[in-house]
C-alpha cells in the first residue's frame, strides 16, 4: 500500500485514492492545508494499484512538444474576461458544442478550489480564468471515466500533476478524451487561501453572499498589470487590486506557500503527456507585435497527434501564429524549470495558526520580479 513518508513525494493528485478498489484511502489534509491519502490498513487487500496508480512513483518520460503557436481568440469578450488569450474558452466551447463534457477548477459556494465539470456553455464561466490555489479533485477521474466509458467526448484540464495522475488512473488511452495542462507555477495552500479570503473579507467588509467571482487575473487594466479582483453578480468591481500589492499573490509569486512537491515536481519539459498544453505568452509581442494589445496572447504547446488535429480544426476561430518553443521558454520557464524554494516558507507555515495572515505574509514575502 501506499505510504507517504515524505511530503515531497505526493503531488495531491488523488489518483491512488479514486483507483483503489476497496475504497481504503482517503485524504486529509495536513497542517499546511494540504491533501495527503492515508490508508486504513485493515480494509486494504495489497493489491498494490496505488502504487502503479502514482505518477511520482511511475513517471513519463521528457518529451518536446511537435508544435507551439502564439494564438488569440477572435471573441474579444471572452478574451477579455480570459487569464491571456482566450484558449481554454475556445476549447471547451467546441467539445460542448459536440455533446461532450468538460472538467476543470472552479469555486464552490464557499469560495474553495475544486475540480468539477460542466455540460453546459453558459456554464463555462465558472471554469474561466486562472485559479492559483490547488484545487480538491475530489471523485474527477471516476466521473470522467464513466463518461469515456459511454462514449461521450471529455476535455480534462488541470495542473499536469492532475493530469499525470487522470493518465495513471485511466491506464489506457481513450480517443475520445483530450487532455489540457497549464503551465503552473506550483499550486498554493488551500489553508492559506481560505485565511487570507477571511481576513479580506472582514477588512473590507464584503459579505460572501454578495460576490459573483473572485479573479485572480482581472485586467482592466491590461494583461500585463493584471489585478486580483471580486466582482458581484452584477459584474461589478467591489474591491480590486494590483496583482504586485496584493497579499496572497505576494506569497504566491514569492514561492511562500507552495505545496513541498513543487519545489521537486516531475510533471515539467512535457512529463504529463497532455495532448495540449496552454500558457501565458509573455513577451510574444516581440515576435508577433501585430497581435499585441495588452489584453492577453495565449502559448499553444501541442504535443500529440490529437492534440494537433483538434487545434487545427479550430484555425478560423483564431489569430494564430507559429512560433519558436525556445523563444517562448525564455519568458516562461515553469514550463521546464522546477520553482526556487522560499527559505522562509517553513516557518511561515510553523507561525500560520498563531499569527495575522496580513502580517505574516508582510513578514515574510520578498518578490523577485
């Protein structure tokens, strides 16, 4: 059965929990707010499944993408309300269009990260847009594996541990799914989401009944200089701010609270096997200035045959353009470079039940842009 001796060895996928046939693992979540399976040993029969199950402990192979685009949506207001340039809207748009199913991170009532699907084109809104907190996959796998098992179409997005993990968990290959990984930078604590949400909340005196979304890419004023904003149901603004001032995004980008397996992850240069990669283009204006407008250019690794035939069908939906996979990861290095590790991040979580959230990560944040 499978132990989890050090934490560094678990990415969270929950691929060995959906996988067990005895439904002898569970999570729970450490101090740090993180998800880790414990195994209730007298239910366990050793068959060994969640061993064979984990991507860590089975991992793929580097493997170079066969083609990388810079690409923009044409619907403006879609791109707009998009974390760069609209690709996942486009995507999941087509699979629901056929009749198919999409997975990916959204909020639930209580404004917590998790993983869920959706049939429905209006409801794709609530998958849009970055989410920098690691999501609760909950049952995902199974659910979408009953859905491949009845023929429908499913596109699955996640982190490309989760995504590892789905590949793992699936063990074979369905034509009828298309998976889609992020370029990540590591996933944040939930714990420390949920602080910080409740300390902002009281502060600015915003009632959870009232909010509509929470972005974590807002860009009115422009991708570049992206704000974390809260809208209401109206689509109003009722508190925004520089992505550079605000708090949790300092700890964020500082690499404060990232889940220990992301300062050694094994999912990065391609190790997901994902049919499609998407990402910010940061700095794809300076080969491609035609497209820049400053509201979002969307990188396109397609790194398998179906992957390739599915971004090609969609051509006439973008302004779309071949470009170099070694000049797009010199401006975005989370896709081959594994994180630095914060030396305050073990202290900070050690002070995270007994100290302010705001002077916390005051305390201990130091950006290096």
């Amino acid at each position: 059965m499978i132990q989890i001796i050090n934490k560094k060895d678990c990415c969270g996928c929950a691929a060995c929990v959906q996988r067990c046939p005895k439904k002898c693992i569970n999570f729970k979540s450490d101090s740090e707010g993180f998800l880790y399976p414990i195994v209730d040993a007298d239910k366990c029969i050793k068959c060994g499944l969640c061993i064979k199950t984990c991507p860590i402990l089975n991992s793929n192979n580097k493997k170079d993408p066969i083609a990388a685009y810079a690409a923009i949506y044409k619907n403006e207001t879609i791109r707009n309300e998009s974390s760069s340039g609209g690709m996942f809207s486009l995507l999941a748009t087509n699979i629901i269009n056929e009749g198919g199913v999409v997975f990916g991170a959204t909020f639930d009532k209580a404004w917590n990260v998790i993983h869920s699907y959706t049939q429905s084109a209006a409801e794709l809104w609530r998958f849009r847009g970055s989410k920098y907190v690691q999501s609760d996959i909950k049952e995902s796998y199974i659910i979408a594996k009953n859905f491949l098992k009845n023929n429908y179409k499913v596109l699955f997005t996640g982190t490309p541990c989760q995504i590892s993990g789905l590949k793992h968990f699936l063990n074979k290959d369905y034509e009828n799914l298309i998976t889609v990984d992020v370029s990540c930078h590591g996933v944040p604590s939930p714990k420390v989401w949920t602080q910080y949400l409740n300390y902002l909340f009281f502060k600015q005196k915003i009632n959870k009944q009232d909010i509509g979304n929470i972005y974590f890419r807002e860009k009115s004023n422009g991708w570049i200089c992206y704000n974390f904003a809260i809208k209401n149901s109206k689509e109003e603004i009722i508190y925004k701010e520089p992505h550079t001032e605000n708090l949790f995004m300092k700890a964020f980008l500082s690499n404060l609270i990232l889940r220990p397996s992301c300062y050694v992850c094994q999912f990065k240069q391609g190790k997901s096997n994902s049919d499609l990669t998407i990402a910010d283009y940061w700095k794809g204006w300076e080969v491609y200035p035609q497209i820049h407008d400053n509201k979002g250019i969307s990188l396109v690794l397609v790194n398998s045959k179906k992957g390739n035939l599915l971004y090609n069908s969609l051509k006439t939906e973008l302004i779309s353009f071949t470009t170099e996979y070694k000049h797009a990861l010199k401006t975005n290095h989370g896709l081959q470079e594994i994180e630095y590790t914060n030396k305050y991040r073990d202290i900070f979580f050690k002070s995270l039940d007994k100290e302010n959230i705001e002077k916390l990560i005051k305390k201990y944040t130091k950006i290096q842009w």
